[in-house]
C-alpha cells in the first residue's frame, strides 16, 4: 500500500512541475520579442484589447461599421499601448480627417508633461522618443487633443498604428 502511494505522490509532483514549467515557458514567449521592432495595428472598433486600451472614454468616439473609421465626438481622447521590452523611438501613423480642425497628438513623460506632435489632414506619420516616457505597469499612454472641436463627427481616424522601434525611422 506504501509502494503505490509513493508513486501517486511522484506522479502528482512532476505533474505540478511540468506545469509550472510550462506557464514559466508561456509567460516568456508572450513577452519574447524577436525583431528590432513591434508594431500594434490598433482595432479602433473596439476599447480594448490584449496590448492596446483605447481611444477612451468610449463616449467620446463612434465607431462606423460601414466607413470603418473612428468619429471623435468630444475632446480628449487617451490611448495605452502595452510595452514588452525597451525601445527608442515610436512611430504612430495613420489617416485622419480633420476638416478646419488642429489635432495634436501627445505622450506621456516621466515628469507628468506631454510630448506633443502636431497631425496634418490626411495620411500622418509622428515619431516620438522614448527616452523620458512614463511607463506605468509596462504600458505608455497617448493623448489626442483637438482644442478647437466646435462639431462632433468632423474628425475622423483610420488604420491607426504603432511601431516601436530601436532604429531611426
């Protein structure tokens, strides 16, 4: 009777570590980044997903289906990108529809000031250093601000994306 629960006992014990080594396995290979660089094409059709959060809060878009574009409703607007690794510069680009409007995009820094970047109508592309930038739990945060907003729905945003990157771009 001692023989066999001995080896019940071994049996669960490797059964316990093979787990645990293969969640060790999982949690590395999430986070393992092969290349020099990342990029997120960010799902503007919805709030969140497993690296972007945003454009938040959520009353202040909508999303068309039919256009596939974001309407900016109100002013501002914030989005985090989750960080795995460390980087030196973030390229956002995009397309935007502004109309008569000023759309400046900003980036969180360590000392609680924003990195701005102003966008022009049209196809947009704003780099940004990463030197200085906050970073809270792996994620940075992005800030769209359109101070002169008089409409809703006069901006739009499309196929907005990230690339973080080590090079020049």
């Amino acid at each position: 009777m001692a023989f066999r629960r001995d080896k019940i006992y071994l049996v669960f014990r490797y059964l316990w570590l093979a787990l645990a080594l293969s969640v060790i396995i999982y949690i590395i290979n999430a986070n393992l980044i092969l290349g020099p660089n990342l990029v997120y094409q960010v799902d503007l059709s919805q709030g969140i997903t497993r690296n972007i959060e945003g454009p938040y809060p959520s009353t202040r878009v909508h999303y068309d289906d039919v256009r596939q574009e974001l309407q900016v409703l109100a002013e501002p607007l914030y989005l985090q990108a989750y960080v795995p690794g460390s980087f030196d510069q973030l390229l956002v680009t995009g397309q935007v529809v502004l109309g008569e409007q000023v759309l400046s995009l900003g980036l969180k820094q360590a000392d609680g000031t924003w990195q701005w970047q102003d966008m022009s109508n049209g196809e947009f592309g704003v780099v940004f250093s990463l030197d200085d930038v906050y970073l809270r739990r792996n994620k940075l945060e992005l800030i769209f601000s359109l101070p002169n907003l008089a409409e809703p729905n006069q901006v739009q945003l499309q196929n907005l994306q990230l690339t973080f990157s080590d090079d020049d771009f």
